[in-house]
C-alpha cells in the first residue's frame, strides 16, 4: 500500500515543472525533496491529495478571476522575468553602494592594477 502511494507521489513530482530560472528557489524542486523527506518521516495521504488539488488546478477553476491581471499589471510573463534568479541577482547589484562595488572590483589586483583600476573609476563622472 505505501509502495503504491509512494508511487503516485513520484509521478505527481514528475509532472510539476522545474523552472531553471529560480535556481535554488523553485517550487517543482523543492516539492520533490519534501515528499522524499516526508516519505523518510512516514507516507502522508492529505498532503499528496492537497498537492494533486494544487497540480490540476482544482482552486483556479472553483474561485475563476474575472481577469488575468494583478494590482500591477504585469503580464505573467513579465513575473517570470522579474522573478528568475538571475534578474534577482542583479537587483541585487544596483542596490550595492559605490564603496562596496569599487572593494569587490579591486580585491584580486596587484598593486599596480588596483591603482590603475582606481584611476579610471574615479576619473568616471558618477552615473
């Protein structure tokens, strides 16, 4: 009997996609490990029934929106791009101050690469 549930599990985990775009984010990715890590601790019924609700759709198609649109406006697609790892990451980069992007910049330079380096960046107008 547990062989059997444990089966279905795999398969609804196969059938969930992968987003490689939320590396080390992703709900497909982190799905599988906690039924594996769920099946270690002892079968759950509830929450693959709980999880088969959410990969049919179940929810979407009993409480329909009246439109396919957020607060924002956004299209899906533009979510996806805004949501993915790497444009996260570079969100990440503008927020970093001027010192902190100039030390990471020059930290692995020789002495006269570093002065080099700081030549340039300082003579730079500020963007």
């Amino acid at each position: 009997m547990a062989a059997s549930r444990y089966r279905r599990f795999l398969k609804l985990c196969e059938e969930w996609p992968v987003d490689e775009t939320k590396r080390g984010r992703d709900l497909g990715a982190y799905l599988r490990q906690r039924v594996a890590q769920a099946f270690r601790e002892g079968e759950n019924t509830q929450m693959y029934e709980s999880l088969a609700r959410l990969h049919s759709n179940y929810y979407k198609h009993k409480y329909p929106r009246p439109r396919e649109t957020s607060f924002s406006g956004l299209s899906l697609e533009e979510y996806k791009l805004i949501l993915s790892t790497d444009t996260l990451e570079e969100f990440k980069e503008m927020n970093k101050g001027m010192w902190k992007k100039l030390q990471e910049k020059f930290a692995s330079q020789s002495p006269e690469e570093k002065h080099k380096a700081w030549v340039r960046a300082l003579s730079r107008p500020p963007t």
